[in-house]
C-alpha cells in the first residue's frame, strides 16, 4: 500500500516542541516522515477500537483514488451520547502511540464526533445522524475494504 504525504496546513511557526523517542510527528506543516506512515493500519487498528466498544455499522472506505482530504474514513455508530463517547475514547486510546497529532471536533454534544489522523478520519455518529447525513452515499464511488457484521438482534 503507498501512503499519501499529509497535506500542508498553515505556516511553519519556528521550531516545533522536542518529543522524546519519537519520530518527528507530521504537524502542520507535513514532514517527509509521512509517507512511511501506514494509514490502512491506523484504519484498521480504529475500527477494531470502535468494534471493542459495541460500535454497529463499522466501516472502512478507501478515498486515496476519490479525494484529496485523506485516505480512508472510518464510520461508526453508537446508540447514545454516551457510547459515541466511549468509542472516540477507545479509538484514540488504541492510537496514542501513532505519531500523528490528531484532532477532535464534536466530542462533548457527541452526536457526530470527528478524529482526524491525518491520512484517515474517524466519524463516530448516533445512529440517526448518521441515516441523516448518509456519508455512505455522499463517498458512494469509495471502495469498502472492511465493512462489519450486521448486529444480532
């Protein structure tokens, strides 16, 4: 799998803070160390985060062919606030090591809770927000490299 540098941001501002042990962290702006970052991986290890806290309708599309915004999204559901919560919470707890400063939107109304990566963004949505905004049918020509099993009921 070839991995896409991540995008520039802003203006470099100096040096950036020291971080122990660690390859240099693809803040804004990207560093040539991106390109060795896998992606699929960091996708696959959220889903798999997600999945560990009952998240339903987990999947993994793969943008790296259709936009330019990132590699791969991850969705998942939760059925209340609170688990949406709980899932953006395992996810960043599975991916603390990953050296990629990571951002967070939505978090305390938690009805759509955004993680971006980087090269991948994790969209965890109560299940309603989701039939809403139907992400699945805007990113419809993205192929789907993982998609969960339906929950027994």
């Amino acid at each position: 799998m070839t991995s896409k540098k991540q995008p520039s941001k802003g203006k470099q501002s100096g040096t950036a803070p020291a971080t122990p042990a660690t390859p240099a962290a693809p803040t804004a702006p990207a560093t040539p160390a991106t390109s060795t970052i896998d992606f699929e991986a960091i996708a696959r290890a959220g889903a798999d985060a997600a999945e560990d806290k009952k998240a339903t309708q987990v999947q993994i599309l793969n943008l790296g062919e259709t936009s330019p915004i990132c590699d791969y999204f991850v969705l998942a559901s939760g059925k209340t606030r609170i688990q949406t919560r709980a899932i953006a919470n395992a996810i960043d707890e599975k991916l603390k090591g990953v050296p990629i400063q990571r951002r967070r939107q939505g978090y305390q109304a938690g009805g759509w809770i955004l993680l971006d990566y980087g090269g991948v963004v994790f969209h965890v949505l109560l299940e309603r927000e989701r039939d809403y905004y139907d992400l699945e049918g805007l990113w419809s020509k993205a192929p789907v490299i993982y998609k969960s099993e339906p929950a027994g009921d």
